[in-house]
C-alpha cells in the first residue's frame, strides 16, 4: 500500500493425526483443541488486489447490448394500421345463441363453410330448404379438431337462425363422406338441443340422402332419446333422382364429389 512491493505469507498446516481417540497428536486431543500462538498474521502484510489487477465484469456490457439490440428490433416492427385492424375483426363474428353471447373463429372455419347452404324455397311461403353438406366437414385427425367442430357449431347453428323464417327442411347430403370425417353422436346431439325452440318445432323434415349403415345404426340407437315427433320427420333418400321427385332442386347446390 505504501508503495513497495507486497510480501506474501506463506502458512504451513501442522501434520494432523485423523484418528478419533484423545491419544496424543490426535484432533481430539487437548493440544490440538488450543489456538496456536505462534500463527501471527499481519493484515497490513497481506496482498490486496488494485484496480490494474480487478477483474473486468462484461455482464453490464452485454445487458446493455441486449437492450441495444431489443431497441432495434421493436423498432423494426411495422404498425398494426386501421385497415389490419378491421381486418382482423372480420376473421371473428359475435352472435348470440340461446341467450348467450358467442364468438366465431372465422378464420379458422373459412374452408369449411360450404357444409351448410340455402337450397331456395318449397311450397306457399317461405318455407326454406337448408343443405348440410357432410362432406365439407374437417377430418379428424386434424389435431385442432375439437376446436375447428366447436366455432363450425356455432356457424351452422346462427346461419340456421338467419336462414330460417317460417317452417324449413333439412337436407343432408351424406354421400362422399369417408368415416374419419362423419361428425360425432356428441356433436349431432349438441346441435339438436341447441337449436332454437323455434327452429325445432317449424322444422317439417329431416331428409339424409345416400344413408349409409353408420348413420342408419346411430339414429336407431338414439330413437329411444329423441322425441317421437323428430323420430317422425326423418326420410331415407337412396338417390339423387327420388331427391328431385320430393324437392325442387333448382337451388339446391350438390357437391361434385356427389
């Protein structure tokens, strides 16, 4: 510290006996138990390290970079405008089914809207016929699955309500529709009771053209739960010419794959 060159101290350890007895040289003897007085250390003779000798600490030099580098980048993020905005509104639609408010992931249903469809009008009025397209449903070994069925619910579910005036028709198409993507008992079962009260009683016919044996034994298991009345309303169609002889198909758009 005064400028002369630091001594250093170099302190030997006594030999030290390990074994566990009070025997003389042991470490549970009493000369071992005392404090040495010839150790003697002088804290002024002892080495501290300057400044020259200091380790340099880069952490607060590479946090600084890191904070130069997050500046860049949040600069270099373009601007959400007004037109993405409203874009991005569009990808959702807010409707409301049985008193409760419900958003649609549009976006995420956008190639599967084609599964239902107005099929113009039959008889005096305004008595709709709506198509329900299986065959545009999603497969389900997609692994969003459940969530692309859960936001496809509520769209068929509201676009049936703005379809729908007075009393309707539904059409099924089942045909070209491969097993992994027929919809589930859970899924048919759930639209069924969420449907409008309204929209269940002007319902006037349920017609499945091309049944196969999968939906034939599913509406036969669940007879015993649905009400006589919907039990009543559903008609086998086998082909597309005794579809023409019950309905006018002017309108009604059948997929090619049909």
């Amino acid at each position: 510290l005064n400028g002369s060159h630091p001594r250093r101290i170099k302190l030997t350890a006594p030999n030290i006996n390990l074994s566990l007895d009070q025997s003389e040289g042991s470490i549970l003897s009493d000369d071992n138990l005392d404090t040495p007085d010839e150790i003697d250390i002088n804290v002024d003779d002892l080495d501290t390290p300057d400044e020259a000798d200091s380790f340099e600490y880069t952490g607060q030099e590479e946090q600084a970079a890191a904070k130069d580098a997050s500046q860049e980048e949040s600069e270099s993020i373009p601007e959400y405008t007004a037109e993405e905005e409203r874009e991005d509104n569009r990808l959702w639609r807010t409707v409301v089914i049985g008193e409760q408010e419900q958003r649609i992931d549009m976006k995420v249903i956008e190639p599967y809207k084609k599964v239902i469809s107005h099929g113009g009008y039959y008889g005096d009025g305004l008595n709709a016929i709506i198509v329900f397209a299986a065959c545009f449903l999603p497969d389900s070994s997609r692994t969003d699955y459940n969530y692309v069925m859960e936001n496809l619910f509520l769209y068929v579910i509201s676009t049936l309500e703005l379809m729908v005036a007075e009393d309707y028709m539904i059409v099924y198409l089942n045909g070209a529709t491969p097993r992994r993507r027929m919809p589930g008992l859970g899924w048919m079962k759930k639209c069924y009771q969420m449907i409008d009260r309204r929209l269940r009683k002007n319902l006037k016919s349920f017609i499945i053209v091309h049944p196969s044996w999968f939906i034939r034994t599913i509406l036969a298991v669940t007879r015993p739960f649905i009400s006589s009345k919907f039990s009543s309303k559903i008609q086998y169609v086998n082909t597309l010419a005794e579809l023409r002889e019950m309905i006018p198909m002017e309108y009604v758009h059948i997929p090619d794959s049909i």
